[in-house]
C-alpha cells in the first residue's frame, strides 16, 4: 500500500477525474488508514511503499506491477502522468527481494491482471496492451485469459471484475457483465457459470473494486446490493468508505498490491 499524502486530482486521465472539483488529501487520508486498519484486523501483512512527490494517484498500489510466484512483472504505465510511478515501485520490489523482470510491453500491473486458480485473467481495451499478456504467460507460465473492457468508466479489469475465491478448483468471482465485450463476457460465463453478476449502482461506487481473503470481502461502503449478495454466497463483506478516492478512479483493491510470493516446496522446507 501507499499513503496518499499527495493525493488530488491535478488532471484526467479516466472519466471520474474533474481537477475543477475539490478535493480533500486529508479525507483520503483518514479513509485509507481505515481500510489499512481493516486489514491489519484481518491479520493481512501491509507493506508500504514511500509515496513520490507530485504523483497523486501512487496510493494505487495495484497498478504498481504484478508479482506472482516471487516475481514482480513491473508496470509500463499508459500515461506520461504516472510513468514515473513503475520505477519507485519496481525500486521497491529489488529492495524486498523479489525478482523483477521489466516488462516490454505497456502494462498497468495488477490492475488489469487478477490471479484466479492457476490462471491470470487479465484485462485490456483502455490500460494494458494485449502484447503484455503474452509477455506474462512467458514469465510466469500460467494461462493468461485476454478480457477486453468496453466501458471507459471502468477502465481497469479490478472495477469491473473481483475474484472473490482465488484457489485453484475453488475459483468465484463477481463483475459487471455491461464491462465487457461479447466474447468476453462469454468466457467469463464459461469459466465461472456461478458468477456474482453485479448490478450497475453497486458497480458504479466501486463495489467490485474488492479486495478478498476467499472469506472477508472488503468493498465499497454503499455497494449495498452487492454486500447482500455476498452475504448469500458465503462470504462476510465488510464495507469501507473509500469516496475520496473514487474522485480518482479508485477504490480498495485499487490501493492494494498483493504480494504472491513464490511456493516453498517440501525440499526447500527441510
């Protein structure tokens, strides 16, 4: 995660960004420490990454890169604005000890790509270029499933789509049929027939922008309909005020990188 100590909206580079409106750095502030709380309740390990000067939207840390199995696949962002940004993070990620390999290919890291089982469904059409999802199924040697976004309100596949269980054989997710292209939409129908299907209101305030333990669903305060449907699925939806930040275009999971380290075997144990 990354403090939003510079957080504003000083330009555009989606739909919900109006540098005319107001802003307030110290309201992000308070929500996001409430969401960090939230984890560390949860028993989540948080990790921070220095915020960078005049680079407001860096507390969304799942645009950062993606790292699955000990390797951090670092971002190559879409916008001069936050280009800046994939160095201070890949920066942090050598500092970890993680691998970093650096991607070729433009990218916005985990915010378009969502480890689902053994596979990384990973979004593209606005943010992240197609060539990058053969770029990490090199990498990583999982089954990348190409999903195009259609709708630039939800630019990223992680406002459109949440894996809400992540285990292999266990794999649930939630989204936003209207997100997607037909031939998505028909892959993800294929993949996952026991899908949530979000309606529009919940998904407008970010509801699917979610971060889960496979139990704990920790979304939007106001996506209500959805927290019910959670609720009858099994899992335990705990809602987080995040509404400063959505000024931005961003919500929990947007603030959240996961740290997938790679799995220690038996052999490596003893």
């Amino acid at each position: 995660m990354c403090r939003p100590e510079h957080f504003t909206v000083s330009y555009s580079i989606n739909p919900w960004m109006h540098p005319e409106d107001p802003t307030d750095t110290n309201r992000a502030l308070s929500q996001w420490h409430e969401l960090r709380r939230v984890f560390e309740r949860l028993q989540f390990t948080v990790r921070l990454v220095e915020p960078g000067r005049g680079l407001p939207d860096m507390v969304f840390a799942a645009n950062g890169g993606l790292v699955v199995d000990g390797t951090a696949y670092t971002a190559r962002f879409t916008f001069p604005e936050r280009a800046p940004e994939a160095d201070l993070y890949a920066d942090w990620f050598r500092a970890a000890g993680y691998d970093v390999v650096a991607a070729e290919e433009t990218n916005e890291g985990e915010g378009d790509v969502l480890l689902a089982g053994d596979a990384l469904l990973a979004g593209t059409g606005f943010r992240t270029d197609t060539a990058s999802h053969a770029e990490m199924a090199a990498l990583y040697g999982r089954e990348v499933v190409s999903l195009r976004l259609v709708r630039p309100d939800f630019y990223h596949l992680d406002t459109a789509l949440a894996v809400l269980d992540a285990r292999p054989g266990h794999e649930h997710i939630a989204y936003l049929p209207s997100a997607f292209d037909d031939a998505s939409r028909a892959e993800l129908e294929r993949r996952f027939p026991d899908a949530i299907l979000v309606d529009e209101h919940d998904a407008k305030v970010f509801g699917l922008n979610a971060v889960s333990d496979g139990l704990h669903v920790i979304t939007a305060a106001r996506a209500t309909a959805f927290q019910h449907q959670l609720r009858e699925a099994g899992y335990e939806p705990i809602g987080v005020d995040l509404t400063e930040l959505l000024l931005a275009g961003g919500g929990a999971k947007c603030c959240t990188l996961v740290l997938r380290d790679r799995p220690t075997t038996a052999e490596e144990a003893r």
